[in-house]
C-alpha cells in the first residue's frame, strides 16, 4: 500500500488534502487516480486508510475511510542520536536508517574533528527533516523521527538530560552490560577521526557512559548503526 505524510488530519474531519510535492508523486510517479485506496499517517503515530476522490495541479482530495495500525511500531525506548556532522551522503545514510531503527530524535552534532561547520549544518537541516520523513514513508513508521537544529558538543554535552547517557568511544569504553534497563536513552557517536581526548574526559565528568565493541574501529555510520540496534535489542522491541 502506498503511504503519504499528511500532518494534522483526524477522525474528527475525515477530509483532507495532499500538498503539491505528495500530488505530484502520487499522480506522475504512481499514477493513481481517483478511486485509489491509500495509507496517509500523521507524524504523531496516527495512520489512516483512505481513498482519493480528486487530483488537481497543487493539491489531492481524499477521505479517511478508517483508522488502522501502522506496520512497523515505535519502541518503548525512547533513543536521542546525536552524530558527529559527516560531508556527502554518508549521513545521510545515518538519518535514513536512525528511522529504520526506532530512533525518536536526532541531532546534528559539531565536534572538534568534525567535517562540517555548524553554519553548513544549519543550512542542510530542512533536507534532513525530508529525509526522516521519506525514511518512514518507506519502513512503516507512523511518527516523524525529530532533527534538531545543529548543535556544539560542548553545549549538548553541558545540557540538561533525562534518562541515561551513553558514549561510542573506540578507546577507554567498557562494554555494554554496565548500561542499566532504562526506558530514555542520549546516544553520541563521533565524526570521522574519532573523538579529542579532551571531549572523552568532558563527556564523562557529565555522566556518559563510555562502550566500546571490544576496541574495533568503525566507520560513523557502522557504529550509529550497530549501536543502536543493540540498545533497541537490549531495552526496546528487537529482541
């Protein structure tokens, strides 16, 4: 079934539209046409069966025929990412699959090694929030992955945080069992070259927990990736 991102709709108003970017993809790329039984879905974990009834130029017309399930459920682990800024499409990847994942929310994050400055960031940011949002299009979330405006490490690591903190740092982690059940987790992966010694020491005077997988090397996008999924299998729904 073919899914769209239509924000503030609900059972209350059964009628809704599609903006242009959705009416273009449905009506040039999948060629529906009035009639057709789609899925839209909220943002906020809401999904819909519903069926257009017009196609314009800008703008589709739909009705919601029912409320039903989204395919893939969001985890009881609510997961914060903070990556350290990549170039390319390589964070991309990280974004794309931070929402396959279950993460709830993703920061860009600026470290000393990093290959973006904040200002580049900041100017990528809306590209990345597509980026969420087509990720869960695809892997059958029902709740947008949240991108926060680029933030320093110094100021995230000294800010308020709920739940517990977890460091990937290839050099001076322990393993993963001294994590404790918690239900809210602040996860920071690093850039490309790894952390200064200096944000190692900052991070543990303000709580985080340093892992490591045993002193292997891996690329930013590998550890986001393995990292997350075995915090997901640990105290989440993969298991």
């Amino acid at each position: 079934m073919h899914r769209f991102y239509v924000p503030n709709i609900s059972l209350t108003n059964s009628s809704f539209e599609l903006n242009l970017e959705e009416t273009r993809h449905l009506r040039d790329v999948l060629r529906l046409k009035p009639g057709a039984v789609i899925n839209v879905f909220d943002g906020n974990g809401n999904e819909y069966e519903s069926e257009i009834f017009e196609i314009g130029k800008k703008t589709t017309l739909a009705n919601i025929l029912r409320q039903i399930d989204p395919s893939s459920s969001e985890s009881p682990l609510s997961i914060t990412l903070a990556v350290g800024l990549l170039k390319g499409d390589k964070y991309d990847l990280v974004l794309q699959k931070a929402v396959e994942l279950g993460v709830k929310t993703f920061i860009p994050m600026h470290t000393h090694r990093s290959e973006m400055k904040v200002n580049e960031a900041e100017k990528r940011t809306e590209r990345w929030r597509k980026i969420a949002v087509e990720a869960a299009k695809q892997c059958g979330r029902a709740t947008i992955m949240t991108v926060e405006d680029p933030m320093i490490f110094n100021k995230l690591v000294g800010s308020e945080i709920a739940g517990r903190k977890i460091m990937f740092a290839e050099e001076g982690g322990g393993k993963f069992s001294q994590i404790e059940t918690a239900d809210e987790l602040t996860v920071l992966i690093g850039p490309k070259g790894g952390w200064e010694a200096e944000e190692i020491d900052l991070a543990k005077r303000s709580d985080f927990i340093a892992v490591t997988f045993g002193g292997r090397i891996l690329r930013v996008e590998t550890a986001a990736i393995a990292v997350c999924s075995i915090l997901q299998h640990r105290f989440g729904d993969m298991n």
